[in-house]
C-alpha cells in the first residue's frame, strides 16, 4: 500500500531572468518545490497531495494543470473568488546567489485553511502518513489561522501523522522576530522531523554551529533532524545517534533557488524508501547540488531524467 503525504503552503508564479528584460513564467514556492522532487524522486509509490488555495483566474487554472503534470494530486487545492496566487521575481548574480522581489500580500494560499473548514474537509487529512510544512506555511497564515494550524498538526499527530517541519525563516513575512521564533518553536514540539537551515538559527535561536541546532531541537522533543548549511554539508540526529555529511561538490552554481527545498524532497523520498537518515542525506545532497547547476526552482524533466537515470535513493544506502 503507497505512502500519503500532505504538503501545505503557497505556489506562486515564478517569473525568472532569462537575459535583461526578458523572464521566464513557471510556478514554485518552498513547500511545492519540495513536493516536486519528492514526488519525482521516489523509487516506490506514493502519493503526494499539495494542500494549498488558488484563484478562479486563467493563471490559477494553469498552475493546478502544473501541479497535475507533476503527478501531485490537486483534491486539497482549494479555489477562491476574491484572491489570485502571488508572484515573485527572481534575480541572480554572477555567482548564482538570489534576490527576490515579491507581490503576494492578497495570495490566495492564505485562505487555505477558512476554505477548508468552510468546506469540511478537514477530514479528507486523517489518515496521511506525512504532514510537512514550513515557516512561510505559519507566516502566511492570520494569527486565528495559524492557531488553527496547531490545532489541526496536533490532531493529525495523535493519530498517528508524522510530522515534518522546515522554518524556511523570512523576516519580511513576520511582524519580529520573537513572533517567528514563539510560532517555531510550537511547530518543532510538534514535529517529528526537523530539517532547518544553520542560517535561521544564528538569526532567531543565537546558534554558532549545527551541532547546537542539533542539541536545541533534541531539547525541543524532536526524534530526528536535518540541519542544511549549505556548502559545508549537514549534521543530523536519530535515535540518540549524531552523524554528518558532506556537501555535494558542484562545478558551477548557477542558481541556488530551491536549493533546501529539493534536498527537502530528496530526503523525504529516501526515507520513504527506507533509507536510513545518515544514507537520505546524501542522496538529497547529491539532488541539492544537481538542482543548483540550473535556472529556476524546478529544473525541467528533460533534465532532471538524466541525472534520474544515474542517481536513486537506494544506491546511497551503503
């Protein structure tokens, strides 16, 4: 029997510079993006949903037919009359790193939950086997929905959901930092899988390294966790053991957009795969560094099959 996992959070349209004056239109978001590889990345079946809200607009219908074309069901996309997705812009400079620009304060992803309660499908979560959200998740979200969301995590936990959370910290979707860090900290005591990044730590926790990220969640209650510092590779912890893992090398960034979210999916995937921690990050960090040679956040198939066809989850394993 395949695996069930809920993916809640925000796409938006991702407009990207393709030369000066001149941008491609796709669609992304954290959450999707890691729903993206995870989806493509597993060697089993499973079956991802993306929990999220739209519009009744032309690009609202196109980015659910871009969900679809990834295979990622779209029963939990729920539609609104008066809001559209948001939308970002990326920029990148000669060495890959990203700025961004923003329109997204009428997103119709922040509706989610009142569309979902308005149409009693709360219920249409019970029983999934993951539930993965992130910080932008919980920044989106009204201060009453976002207590809702803890509300609906704890009762998908009792019964038996695991859970994952990712902060994916953006100080300029919060009111401070306390704020971020009070909303964090509730997530973590609920999360079964931490996969945060050093960098939001150092900001909001005062941390100096990944081994005291590390020591901060396992404080916190959580069994296994992921901690991404980028080129200097990762630390983890499961059942009471430490490890660590090297970035993968990459020959040229080109733009690191999507870079947390695909190892995010690469190791769920693994895992799912009954890959052991120490062994799924590899994996996902070898998928990091592939998505980082390219443009964008969702390197397209055509490319993405030609390191498929040299890369599995199972093949890290030892």
């Amino acid at each position: 029997m395949s695996k069930r996992i809920v993916i809640m959070g925000e796409c938006m349209v991702e407009l990207f510079q393709l030369v000066e004056n001149v941008y491609h239109q796709a669609f992304a978001g954290d959450v999707f993006n890691t729903a993206v590889y995870l989806k493509r990345c597993c060697e089993q079946p499973v079956e991802v949903q993306f929990f999220t809200a739209v519009g009744t607009d032309l690009i609202s219908d196109k980015l659910v037919r871009a969900v679809e074309r990834e295979k990622i069901d779209t029963s939990l996309i729920f539609r609104t009359k008066t809001a559209r997705p948001g939308l970002y812009m990326i920029n990148t400079d000669a060495f890959g790193e990203r700025s961004f620009v923003y329109w997204r304060d009428t997103s119709a992803a922040k509706q989610v939950l009142q569309l979902a309660a308005a149409q009693h499908a709360y219920e249409q979560l019970a029983g999934a086997d993951m539930f993965f959200f992130s910080g932008i998740t919980l920044a989106i979200l009204s201060e009453q929905d976002r207590e809702d969301l803890f509300a609906l995590v704890s009762r998908l936990k009792a019964a038996g959901s695991q859970i994952i959370f990712d902060p994916n910290y953006r100080p300029a979707l919060w009111p401070n930092a306390d704020a971020a860090k009070t909303a964090f900290i509730r997530a973590y005591q609920l999360a079964d899988v931490a996969m945060p990044g050093l960098d939001d730590h150092k900001v909001l926790f005062d941390a100096e390294s990944t081994e005291q990220v590390v020591a901060q969640l396992v404080a916190l209650g959580v069994g296994e966790i992921i901690v991404k510092n980028g080129k200097d590779g990762i630390s983890g912890r499961y059942q009471g053991e430490e490890f660590t893992a090297l970035a993968h090398p990459v020959k040229k960034v080109v733009d690191t957009t999507a870079a947390g979210d695909s190892f995010n999916g690469g190791y769920l995937a693994a895992r799912l795969g009954g890959i052991a921690p120490q062994y799924a990050v590899k994996f996902a960090a070898r998928l990091a560094g592939f998505v980082v040679e390219h443009t964008g956040a969702i390197v397209a198939k055509e490319q993405f099959n030609g390191f498929w066809t040299k890369n599995r989850p199972s093949q890290f394993q030892k």
